[in-house]
C-alpha cells in the first residue's frame, strides 16, 4: 500500500479500512463473524469452529498496529529504490524480495512477535468463535477459573507466559542473526 503510486484515492481507501477493527471491540467483531458464519446458505459456513476462522478473525483483530508498524517501515524506504530497479530492467518482486523485505525486516519480526503474543492472550473475539476441537489457551485459563479450578488456571496462565517469553526470545536471537547477515550495511565499525 505505501510502495505505489499513482493510486491515492486507494490508499487512503485501504488505510481507513485497516483502522476498523481498532474500533471496533473484540467482542463485537466476534459476534459478527458468529452472524455471518452461521448463515444457513453461507458457503464458508465450513469454516466455523476450526481454526482457520479463530486464525483470521485474531490477524483481523490485531491488523491496525501490524498495518501500522509496516507502514511506518516502508516509510523509511527511500523511493528511488524502485526507480532504480526498474531503470535496471529488475522486477519488482524480485526488488521487494532482495531490497525492502530484508531492509524491513525488523518491522516484520516486530508485526509476527506481536501478533503471537496477542493471539495467546485473546479473549475477546475468540470466546464466540472456538469449538470443542479448537479450545485457546486463553480461553481454558477462563473455563478452568469459572469452573473453581484456580490451580490450573493459574498454571495455564504460566504457559502461556512462559510460551509468549520464548517465542519472543526466539525471535529476538534468530531477528538478530539475520539482521547481521543481511544488515551489515548498518553496523557500525569499530574506530570509525
């Protein structure tokens, strides 16, 4: 959305439109994916109960401060980028897969650590939408604890702490392997 030109009027577009489901509360975003799924002649009426919705109904959730963390990256980006790979005769693909991917790439492990820990510790939208087959670990944490078993819910609560930590550590150790590899061009070197 950032890398075109020429199309305003879209972009505005599509930027107003990722901000909806910030306004929107986790709560009524999950009822409406229950009104819509449920529909009787609905054809994706398949999808309810798996995880495949609980997946994109949690990416939808949480797109505005994706949207807003790649934008902000890809602001950054020097426009001249693409005239130089097209003056050289360079798809762009190929352009966004050399070049901006590996420039932005500490905005994108931002945007998946931030969407794995939120989508551990969801609720809100989920609570409509999960089945006996698909049970988050947040939403166990709140069955146990209605159903008087603080023990387990307190010690789901630890995994899922302890599963957000390590994934984030994860991440932080291999985001810092690869920004060595394709990011040397930012380090600095010692004496100068």
């Amino acid at each position: 959305m950032e890398k075109t030109r020429g199309q305003r009027g879209l972009n505005v577009a599509l930027r107003l439109l990722s901000f909806v489901p910030m306004a929107v509360p986790g709560l009524v975003l999950g009822l409406g994916y229950v009104f819509f799924f449920n529909l009787v002649g609905n054809p994706l009426h398949v999808f309810y109960g798996t995880m495949t919705l609980l997946v994109v109904c949690t990416i939808a959730h949480y797109l505005t401060t994706a949207q807003m963390t790649a934008t902000t990256a890809l602001r950054q980006l020097d426009g001249e980028f693409e005239a130089a790979a097209l003056s050289l005769g360079t798809p762009l693909y190929r352009h966004y897969l050399r070049v901006t991917l590996p420039i932005c790439l500490p905005a994108v492990l931002d945007i998946i650590r931030y969407l794995f820990v939120s989508a551990m510790t969801t609720v809100s939208a989920a609570i409509f939408l999960y089945s006996p087959d698909t049970i988050l670990a947040a939403v166990a944490v709140l069955n146990m604890d209605d159903a008087g078993n603080v023990g387990g819910a307190a010690a789901m609560s630890t995994l899922i702490l302890f599963t957000s930590a390590g994934v984030s550590l994860l991440l932080a150790w291999a985001s810092r392997g690869l920004l060595r590899r394709t990011q040397a061009w930012r380090q600095s070197v010692p004496g100068h």
